[in-house]
C-alpha cells in the first residue's frame, strides 16, 4: 500500500536523482579546473559543463509517479 510516508521518501528520491544530475558534472567540471588550473596544459584543456536531459527527465517521472500514487492512496 503506497502511504504518505513512503511519498515524501520517493520526493527525496526524485530529487537526488535531480540533484546528482546537476551537480556531479558541475563538480568534474569544477575539480577539473581547479587541477589544471596552473599546469601548462591549462590552455589546452577546456572547462565544459553538460548536462545529460535523460536523468532529470527520470527524476521529473518519478516525482509525477509519486503523485499519482499519492492521489490513489
């Protein structure tokens, strides 16, 4: 049976999954900077920050999912 409870819990879900999403190529993108920040290849190497549509779309589904469940339980 798909209670309240487990609502809230699979928000959380959906939100790391959004969270991690975000913030795991920020932070490549980010170390990787700050590491070759005074190297000589500095210049050579570019600081890119994509995101990958797949895993928020994921995140925004399972969020919608919950809801539903929420509004049949």
């Amino acid at each position: 049976m798909f209670v309240p409870a487990n609502a809230r819990r699979m928000h959380t879900v959906a939100a790391a999954i959004v969270a991690m999403s975000v913030l795991g190529p920020l932070a490549d993108a980010v170390t990787t900077s700050l590491l070759i920040g005074d190297a000589v290849v500095d210049s050579v190497v570019p600081l890119t920050y994509t995101l990958s549509a797949e895993p928020i779309l994921l995140g925004l589904l399972v969020a919608a999912l919950v809801e539903v469940f929420r509004f049949g339980a």
